[in-house]
C-alpha cells in the first residue's frame, strides 16, 4: 500500500533571479499533505524517497538563514510539526508547510527558515550526483551558481511519484538569457 495521497499533485512556483538568489527556470514543486507518514513518520519519508532514487539523506530542520544549492537538487520532506519557510530569497514567497508535505527545489532555489514548531523535523535528500553544496547570498556566490546550476543533470525520478512523476514532466534543461553551456 502506497504512503503517497492518490489525489497528489504539486503546486508548483517559479522564482526570478534576484541578483543574490539565483533560483531556478525550473518551477520548485510543493505537494501538500501528499505523504501519509504514519507511526514512523522520518523512516516513512525515507522509505519513499529511498524506493524513488533519492539519497544522501539527513534528519533535522531548515537553516534560520538564506541559502541555496547551485551543484545539486534538494527534497524536503517534512515529517513532523510545521514551518513557515520563505522559499526564493527575498523577492520569493513564504509557504506554510506541514507533516506530509514535500518541497522540491530545484539547484538555485533559496530557501529559510521563517519560524518553526517545536517538533519540526525534515527528511532531505538529493539525487544521484554530485554531493550537496551550501551557498550563502552574496554576489560572489551568485556569479558562480549561474555557471554551476545549468550543469546540473535533471533527476531521472520525481522523489514522491517515481519515475513517471510530474517532476520528470515539469523540469526542462532551460538556459538563462546570455548563459552558455560550458563551464
């Protein structure tokens, strides 16, 4: 029996470059109340991510401070409590997410945590590839993910739904105006 909600579906929001926050052309992906995590919610969040191709995995929260990934994709399931998260750097938007909810961002997408309840607690993982790198929004920074984050391969499985999940559909390899392939 499946843990994910037959009706899930993402929501799904694309964040503009804010000159710090490089974001992602690609739309960060949000399924609400999509994963029943039952008595073990962390083991149950892993078992799926796990089953869907996504690894590296860790237990905790979500940083207090702004920050993104420009060399690797992230899953944030969230097992337990519930979070204000501002996700897409300043200019983005704060979303409320709850146990059983699940954010995908693709590499650039800022991300913070706003306030949290007391038992808040995230499953994370990443796709095959490169191991996880945390980035601060300073304009050093930002020049650099523009060259990393395109390079970035597209998973070949949606964390939640598999390999025929609306991630594998939504996400495109998209250039930036001006950008070029090479590194």
């Amino acid at each position: 029996m499946s843990v994910v909600s037959k009706d899930a579906a993402p929501l799904t929001f694309v964040f503009q470059d804010d000159g710090l926050v490089p974001n992602n052309p690609m739309p960060f992906l949000v399924y609400k109340a999509a994963v029943d995590v039952g008595k073990n919610p962390e083991a149950t969040i892993e078992q799926l991510f796990g089953d869907n191709g996504w690894g590296a995995m860790w237990r905790n929260g979500v940083y207090d401070f702004a920050h993104y990934h420009a060399t690797v994709h992230e899953v944030l399931g969230v097992a337990r409590g519930s979070a204000r998260v501002q996700f897409g750097g300043e200019r983005g938007r704060a979303l409320e997410i709850a146990a059983g909810d699940v954010a995908i961002l693709p590499a650039g997408t800022g991300h913070q945590c706003l306030s949290a309840s007391a038992d808040f607690s995230v499953v994370g993982a990443y796709p095959p590839g490169p191991p996880m790198d945390l980035q601060r929004p300073t304009p050093e920074n930002h020049a650099k993910a523009l060259k990393t984050i395109p390079l970035v391969a597209i998973p070949a499985t949606d964390p939640v739904m598999g390999k025929n999940g609306p991630l594998v559909r939504l996400w495109h390899p998209v250039r930036r105006p001006g950008e070029s392939r090479d590194p």
